[in-house]
C-alpha cells in the first residue's frame, strides 16, 4: 500500500504560492502561501493537512483498540491541534495535541482514557511523529 499527495510551488518562500494534491482528488489543487500557512487564521498548509491526518488516523486506531476490548463505539468527535510556528528561520512543529470525544457503550472513563492513550501513541501518524503527542479524552455525557 501506499499513498501519494503532490505540490507545486513558484517563486521565493515569502511571496510564492503553491497548491496541494492528492492522487484521490480529495485534495486537487488546494492553494497554500506563506501568508495562509503563517500569518492567516485558517490558512491552509502542511500543518493543518497533518492535523486532520493525525485526526482521523486516531480516530480508525480508537475504534479498532476499543473493538479489541469489546466496547460497542457510537459516536467519535475528534479534534488535533499542530503547535508549530518559525525558529531559527525554519518552520517547527512543537507538538500535537489530539482532543476526543466518544460515545462508548459500557466504558468507564477510566477504560476509555487508557485505551485513547494507548490509540494515541499507537497509531502511525503519532508514530513518526518527533514532537509531543498530548491527548484530552472524555466520554459523552
């Protein structure tokens, strides 16, 4: 298996732009510049692709540990923030920090928090990861 995502970019670091792609068309040209990946709130860039990668990886590695334990999963809102920003001239990411929420039946919140942590650290996007990976989990009310 693999997958493959794509970009182009024109012209310097600061006043370039660029677009990002995927093979699946989820993504068909989307525009980045520096200005939507630094200085806009809700530009696009890298960083937020990662974050809903990062999201929705932990969300397939939730599920499936949570079936392992034979808790019946309803619904799962899932939230990753990327911390990043420029040192030394070089953009960082600082960490991610992943906040769920999940209908699990039969789970206590001592269950659930133990088997997110273990998702959190298990699935493969938090894997290659070099930064902090934090999570905040609670059941639904």
């Amino acid at each position: 298996m693999n997958a493959t995502g794509t970009s182009t970019w024109n012209g310097t670091w600061h006043d370039g732009s660029g677009t990002i792609s995927t093979t699946s068309k989820a993504l068909n040209g989307a525009p980045y510049t520096y200005g939507s990946r630094f200085e806009e709130p809700g530009g696009t860039g890298p960083e937020e692709l990662l974050a809903a990668a990062h999201a929705s990886c932990f969300n397939q590695a939730l599920a499936h540990n949570l079936d392992r334990q034979g808790f019946d999963t309803g619904a799962v809102q899932t939230s990753v923030r990327i911390d990043y920003g420029i040192d030394d001239g070089r953009p960082t990411i600082y960490n991610s920090h992943i906040t769920v929420v999940a209908d699990v039946v039969g789970c206590t919140e001592d269950e659930f928090a133990d088997v997110a942590a273990a998702s959190a650290s298990g699935c493969s996007i938090s894997r290659i990861l070099t930064c902090p990976v934090t999570i905040d989990a609670r059941l639904s009310a």
